[in-house]
C-alpha cells in the first residue's frame, strides 16, 4: 500500500499538547507527526470512521478501552472520513470501520468492519508482542477470590467498580456477582428490586441466570439453622421423599454441596416423577446457583446422569 503524505506538514499547538496522549484524533495535516513518526517506537492504530456509521459507534469504544489497557505499548489515532476524504482516498479507505496498524512508518496489519472485544484484543496482543490484560479481569478475580472466602462487602465494591467502569447491566459476571453478594448478606428484597428492574436480556445471561437462581432459593425461606432437624427427620423417615427434600434444602442453605446434591439423587432414585419431579428441577437450580464448574455441580451432574440413563 503506498502512502502520499506531506513529510513536511506544520505540527500544531493542539498536536503537540496532545504528543503523550496514547489517543488522538488527526487529520491529513498532521498525520505525519501523528501516525507515521510515533510508529517508529511503538504501533500505532488508525480507526477511520465516520459519523453516520453505526458499526464505528461499536467498534471505537472497544478499541480505545483496549488501547487504554495496554498502557502505552500500542496508541490509537482517529481519523473521520467525512473531515479527511484525501486522506482516505490515499489510503484506499473503501469502507468503515476500517482499522491500520502502522509500524516503523508502514501499516502492517489491518482490518474492516465490526469486531468483538476479544478480536481486537488479539489484534492488539499481535502488534504488542504480548497479552493485553484488561484491569475489569483482574477486578472480577479479585471479586470472586474475596466472595468465595466469605469477604461479602470487599466481594460487593468490587463488583460495583467494575459496573461503574463498564456501565451498569454492561457486565454479566458483575452483575450477577452484586446478586450473590446480596443474598450472601440476605438483602434479599434489595436483591430481588435489583434483578427486577434489569432487562429481560439481562436476566437469561448465564452468570446472571445462575445468580438468580441462588437468590431465588434463598427466597424459600430454609436456612442453614434448619439442618440438624431436618437431618433427623431425614434420617427417621427415610422413605419420606418430603423430609429428604427438606433435609437436601437445608444442606444446600448451610452450603454443604455434597449432601445436598445426595438428598435430592436419593429422591430421584426412588421415585423421579415425585412431586413433579421437584428432585431434578431443584438439583438442576443446585447446579446453576453453585456454576457450572462447581466441584459439585460437576459430581453432581455426573450422578444424574448415572441415575437417569442406568
């Protein structure tokens, strides 16, 4: 691709107050001092867009938040067709979104049109020589670490920074993070206010479903405090299908996984169809409360499906 440039454009007041900023929006004057010169130490990026277009209004968010994490290894320049028509002509711009990567003075890699998050942050990885970690990822870690070591109220700021980051509703993990801590701290009405007044979309998104899940059996009322008398009932009446299901429930509301997951294939066992099959559904709603990738969920998932298909 050959490039037609003015070298010898005039830099102005605004480009160099702006010379450390990782992005800027440029034009043919200076895209000199602005793309082809910072590109001899570091990528450079160049989003052409355009006003009217609604992919551009997508894909430039995603690519100047990738920009902002990885911290000055990549820069983004922007530059708007409709402002710059010699420029994009130059440059052969046939459609937007269109994305250059210019290294050492020279575009190296590119692309068109829209793009999920995660293959712009490959396209960055490539230019960088490295991964790119977005600081949401670690907050969620860290969210997740602290909630499943009973730290509730460092778990619930940290969901919520990640919310205020992104938007509220704009993630799923946190969003259904600010569920579970809620109900960990049995705010449950707060909680219930909270899924209700999300969207729809929202609430069928898997880690949201799950937290909902969660909240929803805490909204049975059992409480841990239920299990040593639900246990002896249990054991008493051990063909009572209502006790074992009692004593799965209280098992699942003292977070102890594994029998919880036992009552309710003991019920299945003997009589699937009970209670319209209340055994499976409810162990099914173990499953999504816990997660998927629960040490239990995974036993618990394998067990059904010993029970139902021997």
């Amino acid at each position: 691709m050959s490039i037609i440039l003015d070298a010898n454009a005039p830099e102005t007041a605004t480009n160099q107050n702006q010379a450390s900023d990782l992005i800027k929006d440029s034009s043919v004057e200076t895209f000199v001092q602005d793309v082809i010169e910072p590109s001899m130490e570091v990528p450079v990026v160049v989003d052409f867009w355009a006003p009217w277009c609604g992919p551009c209004k997508n894909l430039t968010p995603v690519i100047e938040k990738v920009t902002r994490e990885a911290g000055g290894r990549v820069k983004l320049v922007k530059i708007n067709i409709d402002e710059n028509q010699e420029l994009a002509m130059q440059l052969r711009i046939q459609s937007v979104p269109t994305v250059y990567a210019f290294k050492g003075g020279r575009p190296v890699d590119g692309f068109q049109g829209g793009q999920p998050e995660s293959e712009v942050r490959a396209f960055y990885e490539r230019l960088a020589g490295g991964p790119i970690e977005s600081p949401v990822e670690a907050l969620l870690e860290q969210a997740a670490t602290a909630l499943a070591n009973d730290d509730i109220q460092s778990a619930y700021g940290l969901y919520g920074a990640v919310l205020e980051r992104d938007g509220e509703g704009e993630n799923e993990q946190a969003t259904g993070g600010v569920i579970r801590c809620l109900v960990a701290m049995e705010e449950l009405e707060a909680a219930r206010q909270y899924v209700d007044d999300m969207p729809e979309q929202l609430r069928l998104k898997g880690p949201v479903s799950e937290a909902i899940s969660a909240l929803e059996l805490a909204e049975t009322g059992v409480s841990g405090d239920d299990l040593e008398e639900a246990r002896a009932r249990a054991e008493a009446n051990p063909d009572d299908l209502q006790a074992q299901f009692d004593y799965g429930m209280a098992c699942f509301a003292a977070n102890q996984r594994d029998a919880a997951v036992d009552a309710m294939i003991k019920i299945i066992r003997t009589d699937r169809q009970w209670n319209e099959d209340a055994g499976r559904t409810q162990l099914l709603k173990f499953f999504e409360a816990w997660g998927p990738m629960d040490p239990a969920s995974v036993a618990g998932r394998r067990a059904l499906s010993t029970v139902l298909f021997s």
